[in-house]
C-alpha cells in the first residue's frame, strides 16, 4: 500500500511560549522544534501497515528549512520518501490554505490511505486533515487508536473513542485517518536508520510546482485570520491548607470548598 | 444578504447532550446582542419530540432533518446534510460543538462552504457584524482572537463545559421546520459498524463538572479504588495523569492533559500528580483546583487553590469521609 504521512513541526511541549511584538505570533528564538507528537503515531502506524503489505511510505511536510530534521527524523524511523513544500508563502495559512498545499504537493502521488495528527500540538487547530480529506474528497476517519486493513485492501475499519462510548467505522480506501494517542507506541530512529535516511530521496517544492498561486496558499489564502494573541488568565497559587494530621487538613479542605469556594 | 445564526444541535441515540444546550445558551445571547433570529439544526432519526426541547432554551426555529441514514452520526452525510442547508438559508453565524463528533463535523462543514472556522471556543463577542472567537492554542498557554472577515458563513465550534446553559423557560415555543433530506450514495461510504459502550457508564471526563484524579503517586492501578470511592461521594468522574496511564493503570480514555483531555470541571481534585505543563494543559481552566501532594515544591502547588501536602493515602480518605458527612 502506498501511505502518505502529514508531518507538522512544532514547539517542543515544554517551551515556553512567549506572544512577540507584533502580538499576532510568538517568538521563536529559543524554541526547540519537534514533529508533532501526533504525527509520529501516524508515522508508525504508516510503517506498521507497510511491514504487513509491502509498498511506500511518503512523508510530507509545508513549512521553513528547519521541517527538514523532521522529516529526516521520520525517514529515519523507515519512511521512503519525503516531500517538503518549503515555501514562504505556503506558511502560516488556514486549516484550508494548508490542506489546499498539501493537496497539491500529492497530487502526483498515487495514495491507499493518509495519516494527519487529530490536531497540531501548536494551534491546537484540529482542521487540516478534515479539510485534506474534502479537498482530495475520501472518507475520514477521526481520532483513532485502531486500524484495521482489510485482507483485500479495499476497506479500512476503526476505532474512533467518543464521550462515554467507542464507534467502530468502516470506508473504502483510499481514506484519511487522524491519530490519537494509543494508536501505537512510536519507534525511535535507529542508527544505521539515521545513517540511512540521509540517502533517502528528499524534495523540495514551491507552491508554483504545486500548480497553486500566492493567493490560494499560506496567509493569503486563508479566511480565518488571528486578530491578536493575549496570556491565558492568570492562575495564582492558593492556600495550602496548614495543620497537624491529614484529618485535620482534610477537614478544613472540605469546610473551605463548602463555605469559601462554594463549590459543593 | 446573510441573516441569522444556526447552532448544531447533537443527538445520540435519540437523545440531546449537553453541548446542544449549551450552544442553544450561546446562540441566544449573540442573537439578543445583535437583534438576530436564532435557528437550531438537529439530524437524526424521529428525533422531532427530543428536538422541540431546544425551544426552551431560545430557538426561534428549530431545523429537523429526519431519515433512518442519519439516525447515528456519520461524517459525511451529516456533512451534505448541513452544507446544503447552510447554503440555502446563508446565516450569517453557524455555531457546532467542540465535542469529538461536532469537531470533526464542523472542519468538515467549514472545508465544503469554504469558511473559515474557529475551533474549541472558550469565548465569543461580537464586533460590528464580525464574530470574535476566543481559543487557547499551544496548550492554553496563549489565548488567540481569531475572526473570518469576508466568507460566510462566520463558524465557530465550542469548547464543552464552558458555555453556561440558560434557565429552561418552558412558555417559549419555535418554528419545527423540516428539511428535505437527500443522501447519495457517496455520503455513505462511512459507515458506523457498532458503538461499544464504556461499561464504567461514567459521565465523560470532558463533561464532567467534578473529577478526582490520580497520577504516578497512586503507585499501583487498585489503589485507585481510594478515588472511585471519593469521586462516588461526590459525583465526581475519575481522570488520570499520562503516567497512570502509561503504566497502565487506567485506559488511556481517562488522560487528562495535552495528548489526553482538556477538561473544565468546577472542581479538579489531583492526587498525586506533580502537576507537568502537560498535564496543566489538560485542566489548568478548572474552577477550583485541589492538590493532594506529598512534595510541598510539586508544581502543581503553584496552580491549586487549595492545596494539602500530604500522603494521598491518608488524606483521600479523610475527603471521602468528610465529604459524606455533608453531602
Ligand atoms: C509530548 C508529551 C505529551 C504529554 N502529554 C501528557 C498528558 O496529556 N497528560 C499528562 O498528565 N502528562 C503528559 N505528559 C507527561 C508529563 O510530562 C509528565 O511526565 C506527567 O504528567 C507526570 O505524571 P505524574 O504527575 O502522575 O507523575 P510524576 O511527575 O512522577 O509525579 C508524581 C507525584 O506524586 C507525588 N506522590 C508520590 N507518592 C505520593 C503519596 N503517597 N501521596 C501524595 N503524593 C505522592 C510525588 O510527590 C509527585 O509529585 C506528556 C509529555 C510529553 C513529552
Ligand atoms: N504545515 C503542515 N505540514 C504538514 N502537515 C500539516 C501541516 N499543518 C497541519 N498538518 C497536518 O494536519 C494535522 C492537524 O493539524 P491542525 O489541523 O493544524 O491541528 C497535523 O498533525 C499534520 O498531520
């Protein structure tokens, strides 16, 4: 099976996130940047499927140069092939802006099933693979932490966790599928994988290679548009709760959440 | 010209949840704010008794798309279903829960009319005709304005437990409009094959208005009973850090935190859970926030309200029984 991975590089989960001057971004300077966590499920479960049934995995990934080190990372857990559409005017685009980029940049590459993370660790936006699948119009598969191939490859089934209850769908491929945590439990590169992947085939394109212009893509070609970025409410340190014994903290803690926090 | 605003009702098995309310709660006061009228959509199957309850909360009319194919969700023929109306009534505001299945719906809806869409909402205003939508991105740890100045329609989809629900006023009465439903057969490639239910029947961590949750210093997966028997006192669902989870003490749906749950209970009771960025990602907006932890430097200390240091094993019993004398 041919299986393409979407691959967003983003702020390690431990960074600080500091709003910058403009007040619409965030500075960079000191940010260590990873693949999204959500996207090394989708990598794995790609290579778990190519174990099984053969074929090519195809990672893809639109953003600067530094996307490089993970789609390297990615080649070098297994992957075969990376497609990155580095291009200043393909970034920072909307959910559709971006999956209108990452349609073009497949739009030669023949596919039975896509990976997206269920949401980006960054913008916590949970769109592009939803918007992805419309463009390329396949089914979508949300949220999973299970696939299933069937012995013909025709169809695929999964299990998607909801609020109290597990949906099992099933669609003909080729598909989408957005990752969940528990899908698997990602490898890390090994060595001679590293050493590999360095020989592995990595493209570079521009937006125009893609058949898109400027105002299809990126900013441009967005309809959502951030207004300004504002620090979270703040949340202080409250009281910790003196005494001599947990039964008598424990008793002041209820006493306090009944009559101060008004709570129960 | 457009006009009005439309929230997405959700149903499942026949039945209302909760969000639906809370987006009928919202659309009202954004409709008050701006003299529109509010319409709520529901699909599903004989659904038209469960919807008229969408009155109360301040729907002037209420769209019912009935047919056996829409009974239980699916993606793509919710997704015709609601584009082609949207596209024949043009509102002006379309409103979806950010719940598992009114996310995927909404970026799907949004894709197809070409809008653009804000996700998981905590807050909404309007200025001059343009929804601002609030969301926190890189885990809460930024809050973001979003706003779609030129497509139609403006779509937002709201965090659950946010949104308070208005008083239920039983005199108001809506419009039942019918939709006429036509699904080809290409909007049913997805099919749902079986929902298993969670046997625990437990109200979900995302909607949940008190949890109690324990992490590595639970040290073993029965010692949760300690917490079952709390948050039973108190109404409350049982949540867990990523390291319970990782070892395999509780099933991965009980994550709170980044790669888990955002949470937005009244109360978050957290017992022995250090409190990592990743973890205050999942449940740093909760009301009130306890901690029960034996390291008076854990850091979670610096976010809870009320905190106790202390050995969870004595102290989570103490709750339970004080809890029990007043509940
Ligand atoms: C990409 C990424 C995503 C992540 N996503 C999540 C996520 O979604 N959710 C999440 O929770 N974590 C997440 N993590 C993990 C996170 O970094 C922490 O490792 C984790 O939250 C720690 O869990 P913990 O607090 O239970 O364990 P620990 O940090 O080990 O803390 C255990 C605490 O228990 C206390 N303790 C021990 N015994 C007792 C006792 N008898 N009585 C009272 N207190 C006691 C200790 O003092 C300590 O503070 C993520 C990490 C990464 C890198
Ligand atoms: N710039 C990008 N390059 C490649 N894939 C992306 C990009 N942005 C988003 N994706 C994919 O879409 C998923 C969801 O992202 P988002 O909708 O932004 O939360 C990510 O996990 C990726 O799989």
């Amino acid at each position: 099976m041919n299986i393409l991975v979407c691959i967003k590089q983003v702020p390690d989960t431990e960074s600080q996130i500091k709003i910058d001057s403009g007040g619409k971004g965030i500075q960079t300077a000191d940010i260590k940047w990873v693949m999204n966590p959500y996207d090394e499920f989708g990598v794995e479960e790609a290579l778990r499927i190519k174990e099984k049934t053969g074929g090519k995995v195809t990672v893809i990934g639109v953003g600067p140069q530094r996307v490089v080190e993970s789609l390297r990372t990615a080649l070098a857990m297994g992957a075969d092939e990376a497609i990155h559409v580095d291009d200043p005017a393909a970034d920072g685009g909307d959910a559709l802006a971006t999956a209108r980029v990452l349609a073009g940049s497949v739009k030669d590459v023949p596919f039975d099933l896509i990976f997206c993370g269920q949401r980006a660790v960054d913008d916590d936006n949970a769109q592009v693979g939803a918007a992805l699948s419309e463009l390329l119009q396949i089914p979508l598969l949300s949220v999973i932490t299970k696939v299933e191939i069937s012995d013909d490859k025709a169809k695929v089934k999964v299990q998607r966790p909801v609020e109290g209850a597990t949906w099992v769908f099933e669609a003909p491929l080729p598909a989408l599928i957005t990752t969940q945590k528990g899908l698997n439990e990602p490898r890390y590169a090994s060595l001679p994988g590293i050493m590999k992947a360095k020989k592995k085939p990595l493209s570079a394109k521009k937006l125009g290679d893609l058949g898109l212009s400027p105002d299809q893509a990126g900013l441009q070609g967005s309809k959502l548009t951030i207004k300004g970025l504002t620090p979270p409410p703040e949340r202080k340190a409250g009281k910790i709760i003196e005494g001599e014994t947990a039964q008598e903290k424990g008793t002041i803690l209820v006493k306090l959440l009944r009559e101060e926090a008004k709570i129960i | 010209m457009a006009k009005g605003i439309f929230i997405i009702a959700e149903q499942r098995g026949g039945t209302l949840r909760k969000i639906s309310l809370e987006l009928v709660s919202e659309g009202r006061r954004l409709a008050d704010q701006s003299g529109q009228s509010l319409a709520a959509v529901i699909l599903g199957h004989q659904i038209t008794e469960e919807a008229k309850k969408l009155a109360a909360y301040g729907a002037d009319t209420i769209y019912v798309a009935d047919a056996p194919e829409l009974a239980a969700y699916t993606p793509e023929a919710y997704t015709a279903v609601l584009s082609e109306l949207i596209k024949a009534q043009e509102p002006d505001i379309v409103l979806g829960g950010a719940s598992q299945q009114g996310k995927e719906l909404t970026a799907k809806l949004a894709a197809r009319l070409e809008t653009g869409l804000a996700m998981d909402c905590v807050g909404l205003s309007l200025e001059e005709g343009l929804l601002i939508a609030r969301r926190p991105i890189y885990a809460g740890k930024v809050y973001a304005d979003v706003v779609c100045e030129t497509a139609r329609p403006q779509m937002a989809s709201c965090r659950p437990n946010v949104f308070p629900i208005l008083e239920p006023d039983a005199a108001r009465t809506a419009e039942i409009v019918s939709v006429a439903v036509s699904i080809k057969p290409e909007d049913l490639r997805t099919t749902l094959v079986e929902e298993l239910a969670d046997q625990s029947g437990k109200v979900d961590l995302t909607e949940a208005t008190c949890i109690v949750s324990g992490g590595r210093g639970m040290k073993d997966s029965e010692n949760f009973v300690i917490l079952e028997k709390l948050a039973g006192v108190i109404g409350a669902t049982v949540g867990a850090s990523r390291s319970a989870v990782d070892a395999g003490w509780r099933p991965q749906s009980d994550q709170v935190g980044q790669t888990g749950k955002v949470v937005n209970p009244n109360l978050y009771v957290a017992c022995g859970i250090s409190g990592a960025i990743q973890h205050l990602a999942g449940m740093g907006s909760s009301k009130v926030i306890v901690a029960v932890n034996k390291d008076p430097d854990a850091p979670i200390f610096q976010k809870a309200d009320y905190g106790i240091v202390g050995d969870l094993f004595e102290v989570v019993p103490v709750l339970e029984e004080e809890f029990k004398k007043i509940m």
